[in-house]
C-alpha cells in the first residue's frame, strides 16, 4: 500500500507546513473559512508478475543445471569440509558478501529505473502545485510510489534468481557445500549437485540472512 500525505509532499519539496495555517489565522472573521485542501491518498501497490518470478526460477533452474554439468563432468572433486562448522558458517558469510558485491555493479542498471524517475517527476509536479494541490494530485503520487514500488520487488526477486545461480555454479566449480560440510566427511545423503543449489539459495538471499540462520543455528547448538 503506498500512503501519500500532503507534509510528505511538503516535506520533499523544503515547504513550510504552517503556510496553510497562517492563511486561516489572517483570514477575516466574517469571510467563510476556507475549504480544507486533501490531506493524503492511499493505492495498493500491485503484486510483482509471474513472468517476473517464472523468470527468476528459469535462471535457478539454469544454475542446478550447470552444476549438474559441473558435477557429471568432475564428480570425483573433493569436497571441503573443514572439521569446525564455525569455519563452513564463517566460509558461508564471506561467500554470500563475495556474491553480492560481484552483482552489485549490476543492481542499478536492471529494471525499476523508469518507475523510480516516472515517482520523481510527479512528486516535483505535486509539490509545484502548492495550495492548488488537489486530491488527484495525491493519487496520482500514490499510483507513482506503488508502481516503484512494485518494480523494486521484481528487481528484488530477480536478482535472487541470478544470485543463487551464479552462488550455485560457484558451489559446485569450488567443492564448497553447505550440508556436506556441516554433516562431516562421512555423510553423503544426497547428490552434491543437489546440495550446490541449497548453498546458493542460502547465499543468494544475502549477508543478513545467512547472519540470522548462522546465529539461530549456533544459538541451537
């Protein structure tokens, strides 16, 4: 849901808020007050598309497929798994970092900046309008704020996609795999290709997240 407030509109453009005020202050006692102007606007922000989320998984898919490939071609390549699970979390974190600083670079120029400069113009429109500012204007700042909003989740759910397939092809071209190296030299419960794509789904939802999982887990433990 995107709120827009008529201070907030104030606000952005360094207006003074007691302006309307000092006008009803000054205003004569036999003149007839004046009508109040909108105050804010509220519109739903649309939820992201399913071509944005099928898209995201075609790309995961692509990454298990390359591991896979990686793993048919060199499936005698050893693992690591170090014998302190601190070591495969820390390893962990320094990953999902390394992840994300190489994508970095490429977050600005995906999609969304057409709806965050379309946000831009109406809200400078909006405040330019000062005390002819109408209710219509703050819908249709409202309607800006939620499409950007909106382009910013598929942004989001995207570059999970390419994330953690990308995290997923390292996993598997480096030997590093989450489960193996916690469960220990001797278990070998399902396909390393398999556990490849588990590490980059961890890695591809970022730093924070693989933090919080680390601290639940050594909390646990």
């Amino acid at each position: 849901m995107a709120l827009v407030s008529r201070a907030t509109l104030e606000s952005l453009a360094g207006q003074a808020t007691t302006a309307t005020m000092d006008s009803v202050v000054a205003a004569s006692p036999d003149e007839p007050a004046a009508e109040t102007p909108p105050q804010a606007a509220a519109v739903p922000t649309p939820p992201v598309g399913g071509r944005v989320v099928v898209g995201a998984f075609a790309i995961v898919a692509a990454g298990l497929a390359g591991s896979w490939l990686l793993w048919s071609a060199n499936g005698n390549k050893a693992l690591i798994r170090p014998d302190d699970t601190g070591a495969v979390f820390a390893g962990l974190l320094v990953f999902a970092a390394a992840v994300e600083r190489l994508l970095e670079p490429f977050a600005g120029s995906t999609r969304g900046r057409s709806a965050g400069a379309a946000l831009e113009q109406t809200r400078a429109y909006a405040a330019n309008r000062g005390d002819r500012l109408t209710h219509r204007d703050l819908v249709a700042v409202a309607e800006a704020e939620a499409l950007a909003a909106r382009s910013r989740a598929a942004r989001a759910v995207l570059l999970w996609g390419v994330a953690t397939a990308v995290a997923t092809l390292i996993s598997s071209l480096c030997g590093f795999y989450l489960l193996h190296g916690i469960a220990g030299p001797k278990w070998d419960g399902i396909p390393v290709w398999v556990d490849a794509l588990v590490t980059g789904v961890v890695v591809g939802s970022g730093t924070k997240p693989v933090h919080d999982l680390i601290t639940r887990a050594q909390t646990g433990s």
